[in-house]
C-alpha cells in the first residue's frame, strides 16, 4: 500500500513494525486488561494510577479491596483500612472484621474463625469471592493471617476500630457523635445492615478496649446510644471479666437496653468502686482503666436513679425508691437529689442530658404521701457518718420568699441604716445568720422587713438531715416550692418543722434557729394548711409569733395585735402589723388596736420625757418616728371605736 511501514494507522486494532522483510505484529491490549495484569504482578498502585487515569472507575473499587488484603498480610494494619473504606462495594464490615477475630468478643470470634474456614474450602461460593471478580489476596490473608501479639495487637485494634467508626458513620447517615445518634439515622436500615451494625457495635467494644490506653469513655458513649446495636450475651461477658474498672460501661449496656433491674443489681459500692475516697483517682483514659472511688460511684447512682424516678414510668419509679434506701445510708443529699431532681457535684453535667422532665414532680404513679411516709421510716447514721463528709448530710431550702431578693435586701439596707461592715446583701445575710446583731430600723415598715428577713436568714442555712423527719421536711418542701396543692402534705410540713424545732429547743440551737425560720416561711408563704389544726399545735410560750402569724393567717387581727403588745411587748411589731393589714381588713378592731398602742405610746413617751426633764437630760427622740401619723388610717372606717 501506500503506507510506510514507519507510520502506525491511527486507532488499528493490530500494529505491524520492522524494516525489509522482517516485520512484527502488535496487538494494543485494552486497559482493563493492563490493570489486571498489574494487579496480578502486584503493582496495585500502578494498577490504580492507571484506572484513573483511564477512567474506568469500574475497576478501582476491586483493586482497592485486592491490595487493601495485601497490605493486611504484610501487617501494615493502617494502610489496609485506608482502601478498604474506598471499596464498600466490595467489602463489608464482616469481611474486615473476619480477620480480627482475636479483636472480638469470645463467642463472636469464634462464630467468625468457623465462617473463615468455610470460605477457604469453597472460596468462591460465598460473599464477594466470584469467578467474575475473584480476591486471591484475601484467601491468601485468611490463611496465613499476620501475628497479633502486644504493640501489633494494639495497632489492629486502633485501625480496626478506625474502620469500623467510619463504617458505623456511613451506615447510619449521621455524624459520629454517638450524642447525636437517632434510630436509622436518615432512612430506613435494611435487615442487612442492621445485622452489620450489630456486629460493628459489638465489635467496637472489644476492639477499642484493647487499644493503648483503652478507650473506655468511647465505649460508654456509644453504650449510651439509644440506638447502639451491641450483642448483650457477647459484650456483657467481656466487661465484666474487665472488674470494677469496666463497670460503668457495663452499666450502661444494660441501661441501653432497659435491663434497669440487672443494672440497679449491679451498683453495689464493693463490686463497681475501689475502697478509697482519693479523688485523685478517676477515669483517665490516658492511664489506663480506672475504677470509681466511692463518691464517683454515688453520684452516678443518684443520677441513674434520678433519671428512673423522673422517668413517667410507674414501673421505674418504683425502682427507684427502692434503690434510693443505699444512698440516704452514705449521702443523704445526694438520696435526696433522686426525688428533688437537683443537681450535684463538678461531674454532673456529663450524665445531665437525660431526656427527663426536672420541672415536675416525678414518681409517676407513686402518690406523694407514701413517698413522705416512706422517707420517715428512714433511719440514718447521721452521727457515725456526718463527721465524714458534712456537706452530704445537709439540705437547702427549696421555699423561697421571692419579695426578699438581693434587690429588696439592698432597699432594706438604706431602712435599717447599717453600718458600712453590713453594705452588701451576702454580708448581710451572713451577718444575720452567724451573729446576734440587732440593728435598730428608722421605723416600723423597716422593722417588718428586718424580722422578716432574720427568718428568712435562718430558713436559708442547710437543714441538718439527721432523721427521716428531715429529709421528710425537704421533700415536702420541695413539693410545696413545685405548687403541690394537697391540704394533707402541707399540714404534715407544718407538723414536721414544729416537732424539729420543739426538739431541738432542748439541745441544739443552731438547729432550732434554722427550724424556726424554715417554719415562719412556710407559715407566711402557703395558704394551703389549715390554719385552725396547726393554731392548736402552737402551745408553748416560744412560739408567739408563729402563733400570730396563724391568727392572722385566719383573720383574727385582735388576737395578733394582743400577742404583739401584750405577751411580746413590741410595740413596733404591732403598728407594722397594723399598718400592713388595716387598709385591706377594714375592721374596727384593727382601728381601735393601733389607737391603743398609740395611747400606751403617748403615755410611755410621757413619763420618759417626765423622767429626763427631772434630770436635766435632753431628749432628741422624735414622736413622729415612734407613732403613726393622724391620716395612717380613716376615722370613718372605724365604726366600732368606742
């Protein structure tokens, strides 16, 4: 032909070179075939280069699964894992996992040894293992598996758990925050793949509590998974063999689960904590596993228990009373948190997410009296153990006198005058609560609110919880603080703080004081108790003024003013009084009191200034400080003043 034998035809199937009578044929191979032929002499990195840049990207998927084995038989661990998440079509968890089975649980790894050799006496019949795309490499890897033994182990367990993280992520849809897993993730998960997600959770215990350190905390976040498919029968095994180090992950496992009863079995201080209260000691990841000291194990206890008791679930709450009883032995506060919902403690916040209502009352269906009888009946160590650790013996105050903010302490401050020590409303609450300072009000609505506030003082100091009747008395006044309505459960408050504070009138001061002021608040805040059964409890001589605070709780303005001037013999009590209630009660009686006290003033006044003008003393006092003006109250309003 016309052709030169030197210039080859453009896209001709065969190609025919050589000078004279010596030629030689050559065939173009296709590029498929090029990469087969590298993947078989090994190049697969070649093989790969050569997809890309042909772009049969049909092909890569296999050849990334092919050297992803490879990789695995020399023992680089790392390297594998980094192609064989490029080739999930090819490659599924179980394959991977088939080779670690030192990596899983015990049952487990034995179930996937036996399937391992089932594919290599029929290699092809199984899986991804087909005459069309076959794999040699990963038979060749499930026979002569690489050594796993110390610092190798450790580096197969960190990358198999790095594949398995991301496997995990792939299938779920979502991000890797185990916080922020939801059932499914984005869609709906095919039986497949919730089998495959069953063993990649179980798995990924087993694997990351062999990495170096053990990764303990990410095993008790995907544990605490709403939707973390782990096998109960093979992971339970393995962190209990793990002792007091793992039990806050088997604990969890059982709580994913609903296996409450099992869990609340468990939290035994001698089976899930070390015997030291160091707090040195704690979970650090970075150490290595390490056991709950006590006080990490009882506030882990409260906040489960917590959670079951706010749960909504009568099933639940019934657990959680009975669960409680071991805490108020040890902690009374944090027994008392359980019902209160409250929170405690610098590592609270980390289990604080819990899905339950803290702004109710919780124990569904567990009606609150037979909580309170319940808490009655408790009998606590309190003189053995309060030495230990005070603040788990003491309870705040859940009622709160809204009128006595920081803002109306500071007013308070410009009535009463006080001196520059006291110019702050900390300082002077302290002030109030630890000394026996008197200060002198300019007048009457100023020496109101300074009894007031002393009360209130008082109520704020904790409440020494020493018997069932005092965590009773926190409870309750919780539920009142909460808008609890039942008539019954405010009488028993009232009941409860009157016989602490008769009790500790005998002995205990410091504790009276705080009983008094609790029951003084109580008595000003609720209009709940009846007040005629609680007047007749109110004896004793000492309790004048919670006696008045009854009467005029029942309206009963004459028999308020008599305590005031007749058995307290404060004058300036009664005209606050007066001046608080006359505008609003419109009875006579009011009327015809304050005039009384008005007269015994006048009179008082009288012969004092009789007395100092005798002795040539000079008096700066001014009337109008010590009476109430002419216009405090109607004289037409005063239709029986005789």
């Amino acid at each position: 032909g016309s052709s030169s034998p030197q210039e080859p035809l453009q896209g001709a199937e065969f190609l025919v070179l050589g000078p004279g009578t010596f030629c030689r044929l050559l065939r173009m191979v296709d590029a498929k075939t090029q990469i087969n032929h590298l993947v078989q002499a090994g190049h697969y990195e070649d093989a790969l280069a050569l997809a890309a840049a042909a772009e049969i990207h049909e092909s890569e998927p296999q050849v990334e699964a092919r050297y992803a084995y490879a990789l695995y038989s020399r023992g680089d661990f790392e390297g594998a894992v980094f192609h064989w998440l490029r080739s999930p079509e090819i490659v599924e968890a179980s394959d991977v996992v088939a080779l670690f089975p030192n990596l899983c649980p015990a049952d487990l790894g034995a179930k996937l040894q036996q399937q391992a050799r089932g594919w290599l006496s029929s290699p092809t019949s199984s899986g991804k293992d087909t005459t069309e795309f076959p794999l040699p490499e990963k038979l060749e890897a499930l026979r002569h598996p690489p050594p796993l033994r110390q610092a190798s182990l450790s580096r197969a367990a960190a990358a198999l758990v790095h594949f398995l993280e991301s496997t995990r992520q792939r299938l779920l849809l979502v991000p890797t925050n185990e916080s922020r897993l939801r059932s499914s993730g984005n869609r709906k998960l095919s039986a497949r793949e919730l089998e495959q997600l069953g063993l990649i959770d179980t798995t990924l215990v087993s694997a990351r509590l062999q990495c170096t350190p053990p990764r303990v905390r990410d095993v008790v976040q995907l544990l605490k998974s709403e939707n973390q498919h782990c096998d109960l029968d093979s992971v339970a095994p393995l962190l209990a063999a793990g002792g007091p180090a793992y039990a806050e992950p088997l604990l969890w496992l059982y709580r994913s689960k609903g296996l409450h009863s099992r869990a609340l079995a468990m939290l035994v201080e001698e089976r899930c904590c070390v015997s030291t209260d160091d707090s040195s000691i704690a979970t650090d990841d970075t150490a290595g596993p390490r056991p709950w000291t006590k006080i990490q194990f009882r506030k882990w206890k409260a906040r489960y228990v917590r959670t079951l008791w706010f749960s909504r679930d009568p099933r639940l709450a019934g657990l959680a009373l009975e669960a409680t009883a071991t805490l108020f032995d040890v902690a009374p506060a944090l027994g008392l948190a359980v019902f209160t919902g409250s929170r405690f403690g610098d590592a609270d916040s980390s289990d604080d997410d819990d899905s339950d209502d803290r702004h109710a009352i919780g124990g569904a269906g567990t009606p609150a009296q037979d909580v309170v009888a319940w808490m009655k009946q408790l009998e606590l160590p309190f003189e053995t153990n309060y030495a230990n650790n005070k603040s788990a013996w003491h309870a705040p105050s859940f009622l709160k006198n809204s009128k006595n903010d920081d803002s109306g302490i500071s007013k308070l401050l410009n009535i009463l005058g006080a001196p520059p020590i006291l110019d702050s409303p900390d300082a002077l609450r302290t002030a109030l609560s630890k000394t026996s300072v008197l200060l002198k009000p300019k007048d009457t609505k100023g020496k109101k609110k300074y009894e007031q506030l002393l009360d209130d003082a008082a109520a704020d100091e904790p409440l020494p919880l020493d018997s069932g009747n005092s965590v009773a008395v926190a409870y309750l006044e919780f539920l009142v603080s909460r808008g609890e309505a039942l008539e019954l459960l405010h009488n028993e408050l009232a009941f409860l703080l009157l016989d602490g504070l008769l009790k500790a009138s005998e002995d205990d001061p410091d504790k009276a004081r705080v009983y008094r002021g609790r029951l003084r608040r109580f008595l000003r805040c609720s209009q709940r108790y009846r007040a005629d059964q609680v007047l007749s409890w109110l004896t004793e001589d000492h309790l004048a003024k919670e006696k008045a605070l009854v009467l005029a709780r029942l309206g009963r303005h004459d028999e308020v003013l008599a305590l005031y001037i007749d058995t307290l013999k404060d004058d300036q009590l009664a005209e606050a009084y007066c001046d608080s209630v006359w505008r609003t009660a419109r009875e006579a009686s009011v009327a015809r009191y304050l005039r009384k006290w008005q007269r015994r003033s006048e009179e008082r006044n009288f012969m004092q200034q009789h007395s100092r003008s005798s002795t040539g003393e000079g008096d700066d006092t001014d009337d109008k400080d010590l009476v109430p003006s002419e216009n405090t109250y109607n004289d037409d309003d005063d239709d029986d003043d005789d």
